[in-house]
C-alpha cells in the first residue's frame, strides 16, 4: 500500500460565472440549492488557495529579497578582493592601483562566481584599462580566486583552417575567427622568410586555447602550440584578444618553421647547422617577434637592442645600465601573456633579479662576429637566469641586418648554407660576396646607425 500524497490542481478564472460544473459535481448535486452550495464550497477552496498563493509570493519575495540584499553585501566584499587583489598582486610596480571594478556581467553559482574585472592603469604614462575574467570563490575567509570554470566558458569548439586546427572555448569563438587568416597568412610568411617552398593547405599544426596557467607558446612534437585563453589573460583593452592570441603564437611558431627547414635536409647538413650554428637557429623565433611591424612586442625591440649596443660600448662595467629605459612598461607588455623577456631569448626575467644581478653581470651585446653563431658554450645557470653575454639578441640584428642590406632572399640563402660552413669566415664570402671582416664592419655601422646614442 502506497502512502496518500496530496495533489493541487490550479485553474484560474475570470470570475464565479465561468467556474466550470464537471458531471461528477451534477451527479452529487441534483438539485440547484446543493449546486449552489457545491460551488459555494468550491468558492471557498478557491479563496483558501488564492490565500495561500499570496503568502507563498510574500514569502518568496521576502526570501529573494533577503537573498539580493545578501548578494549586494557578498558582491560589495568581493569588490573590496577585488580591489586589494589589484594592490597587492605583482602589477603594482606597473600602475595597478586601487580602481578596479566589476562589472554588471556577473555569472554566480552558489558560492562561485565569475567576473569580469576591470582594473585602471593610474601609474605615470598609462593610461590603459585593463580587462579580464577571474573566478572567484565565497570561503570562511571571505572570496578567494578560483580556477576557471570550463563549462562557463562555453563549449568546446574547433575551427580548421588551410594550416591550423584550433581548439578552443564558445567564450573566444570572435577572437578565433578573427585571428585564424591571420595565423594562416604568418604561417606563410615565415616559410618564405627562412626558404622554404609554399605547401597545399594541411591543417596540421595544432594551436590550442587553454585555460590553465601555463607557459604560452610551448611546443612539442606533434606541432602543437598552447595560447592561454585571452579572456583570462589581463589585456589592455586596446589591443584585441585576436592579437592576444597571434602575439604569443609567432614565437613557438617561428621555431616550428625553423625545424622544418632543418628537417628537410640530409643528415650531414643538420649535423654541421646545428653543431656550428646553433645560436643563430635559435635567434630566428626572436628575430620573428621582433619583425612583426604592428605588434605590441615587437615595439620594444628598439628599447632593449640599443641598451645591449650601449652597455657594449660602456666602461667601466659599473657605468652600465642594469635594465632599459622604459623598463616596467616593457615587463607590463610582457606580462600580458604571462611571459619573462627570458621565454623569447630577452636577458631580462621583470623579476626581483634584475637588479640583484652584479654590475659584472649587466647585459651587453656581443659586437664581433667570432663565436656568434658558433658553438656557443653551455651555461652553468638556470635557464631562466639570462646570460651577460647571451648571442640571441645580436643575431637578431644580424638578421635585421641581412634583410636590410641583402634583401630578404639572402636570409633564406644564409640558412640553406649553414650546414655546409663551420663560421662567418668561410660562409660570408660564398653567401654575401664579401669578406667576414667587411661583413662585420657593416654590420657595426648599421648598429650605429639604427641604435647609436640618440
């Protein structure tokens, strides 16, 4: 035997005169003065019902009240995190000061929500507003940032294109789209740039949009290349989240092209590229950042190549700079994407340990072509501490240089013959029709010219 359960049945009416008489009601009721009092009964069981619908909307209105008034106090105390977080996190020295807001676009699950965060810029020369989506969590002790949430940020999706397939969330689907020709178009020029022939579209290089912290940009075997999802990322809100994405991914990017080149030759020619040219392989990627003309990194070239040149050209040691001009500005670019200067090649860590760094240890730039490019010795310190004496900036502009006398077919010709030639004294002659002496003098003056004191 089951237990009874009590059932409501709601109908609403305009009035008595529709209330509807069922054929049990006339059974019951034959006679029109038991009608009447039938539907006097049924008139009260109505009223009762209306009473108790009243109270129950009282009631939910008193409880989601309270629970807005909750929400305002618990929201205000997020916004107070909020505003500390901004203090208190690394980009104080930047200019993240108090300022930060949240907007109206708030997404709240019990005791999660999601945000997006607006932070103002108030430091000497920044005038940006930074942008970003932070999740945070209600504890004991007050709100606490919270990983991502995938499932708020939209399904999974991906879209191919002639060379890439891209992973990503429904949250950055605009960003997507908009930078996929982009990706395609670089994908393009890099191969040109470094000789090699174009190829049918095959999406066969993978770029995944993550939303774990993690390094950007790192790469394995199977051609992929990990982004952190833009809308996690605090971004000025000039810069596109389409750019987010393409800035980071020319790096990882241009190593891709710079192995494909390699690869594509026989086993005695990679052994002589790689043996006796190593850091000028690994100076591409840099290069490539850098000759990007409208991206935000590659703005900063100028700022760090000249410090190098004039470190290099400073005696005593003690009389050098220990980080550029425009320093913050430049680790505040950086920190964007989540990245050190020393993830592209850049002797600086925007860490405590740029300036406890010894004056002896004051980055220069390397100004002869003996050992540039030639087996540059291993370094017996952690590989995010850079070098004094690190080559990769140089070759850059060596690079730079190339493209900027020769033509840009002569890197592509430079790179087809490093496996063939163990150092500039036996390359530049074959490669560019002078000697390596002429070469580097050349080279020097275009230093001089491009970042002489100003």
């Amino acid at each position: 035997m089951g237990k009874d359960t009590a059932q409501l049945e709601w109908t609403f009416v305009a009035d008595d005169q529709t209330w509807p008489v069922t054929p049990s009601m006339m059974e019951q009721s034959p006679s029109m003065p038991n009608a009447v009092q039938t539907r006097t009964m049924h008139k009260t069981e109505r009223q009762m019902a209306a009473l108790i619908v009243m109270l129950a909307l009282l009631l939910a209105g008193g409880w989601r009240w309270h629970r807005r008034a909750a929400l305002a106090s618990s929201l205000a105390q997020l916004q107070t995190t909020v505003a500390a977080e901004a203090v208190a996190s690394p980009g104080v020295d930047i200019g993240m000061r108090p300022g930060a807001h949240l907007d109206d676009q708030q997404f709240i699950r019990g005791d999660l929500v999601m945000a997006q965060v607006s932070v103002r810029g108030l430091a000497a020369g920044d005038a940006s507003t930074y942008r970003a989506t932070h999740f945070y969590q209600r504890t004991d002790n007050g709100w606490q940032r919270s990983v991502p949430q995938p499932d708020w940020l939209g399904p999974a999706q991906t879209l191919t294109t002639a060379h890439f397939t891209i992973h990503y969330r429904a949250v950055d689907a605009a960003a997507v789209t908009a930078v996929a020709p982009r990706l395609d178009r670089l994908y393009e020029k890099l191969r040109r740039d470094f000789g090699l022939p174009p190829v049918d579209p095959s999406p066969d290089i993978t770029l995944r949009i993550t939303l774990e912290e993690q390094r950007n940009g790192i790469r394995d075997a199977e051609r992929v290349i990990s982004v952190r999802s833009p809308t996690l990322l605090t971004v000025p809100d000039e810069i596109t989240p389409a750019t987010v994405i393409l800035q980071v991914a020319i790096y990882p990017l241009a190593a891709l092209v710079r192995d494909e080149v390699v690869d594509q030759y026989p086993i005695e020619w990679k052994r002589g590229a790689t043996t006796h040219w190593k850091p000028l392989l690994n100076a591409l990627p840099l290069w490539s950042v850098w000759n990007q003309d409208d991206g935000p990194l590659a703005s900063w070239q100028v700022d760090v190549v000249r410090w190098l040149y004039q470190n290099a050209q400073t005696e005593p040691r003690g009389a050098r700079q220990a980080v550029p001009a425009g320093y913050a500005q430049l680790c505040r670019a950086y920190r964007v994407w989540d990245l050190s200067p020393t993830e592209m090649s850049i002797p600086l860590t925007c860490s405590e340990w740029d300036d406890q760094r010894s004056e002896r240890d004051y980055p220069a730039l390397p100004l002869q072509l003996v050992g540039l490019g030639q087996n540059w010795p291993d370094l017996a310190h952690d590989a995010l501490v850079p070098s004094p004496t690190e080559p990769a900036a140089a070759i850059a502009t060596i690079i730079d240089f190339i493209v900027t006398t020769y033509g840009r077919e002569r890197l592509a010709a430079c790179l087809a013959a490093v496996g063939h030639y163990e150092d500039w004294k036996s390359l530049t002659p074959s490669v560019f029709g002078v000697s390596a002496s002429e070469f580097e003098a050349d080279w020097l003056a275009y230093l001089e010219a491009t970042y002489g004191a100003r």
